[in-house]
C-alpha cells in the first residue's frame, strides 16, 4: 500500500521499511525501483489498476466514499 501513497520513498523511509518488514534495505529499495518500471509498462492503464488496488484494501465502510 504504501508504494500507492508514495512511489518514491527517501532513503530514511526505505530504511524504515526494510525495518518494519525485517527485510534486507537493498531488497526494498530493488523492489521500489522494479515497480516504478511495471508502472512505466503498464503506462496509462497504471491508473486504473492503481485506484483498483486501493479500492481492494479500503475497508467496507470506506468503499462507498471511494467512487
């Protein structure tokens, strides 16, 4: 989710990351990099499966102020 938020995290918050999910900062920062490039394919259906995703984590309640 957060990669939704923000595509391009500083190094302090990749260091963060790597932290919060007991990975390797290297592994992190690699995966940022190779989703920006998916991203980059994806091109402007990006967007669309953009909002899907978040539709997809927004709770039940939350789902109705989406749209």
């Amino acid at each position: 989710m957060h990669f939704l938020r923000n595509s391009r995290p500083t190094s302090a918050e990749i260091t963060q990351l790597s932290e919060d999910l007991e990975m390797e900062r290297e592994t992190v920062r690699v995966w940022f990099c190779n989703r920006r490039q998916k991203e980059k394919r994806i091109g402007s259906h990006g967007e669309v499966f953009k909002k899907l995703e978040i539709y997809r984590c927004l709770k039940e309640s939350e789902r109705a102020h989406f749209i």
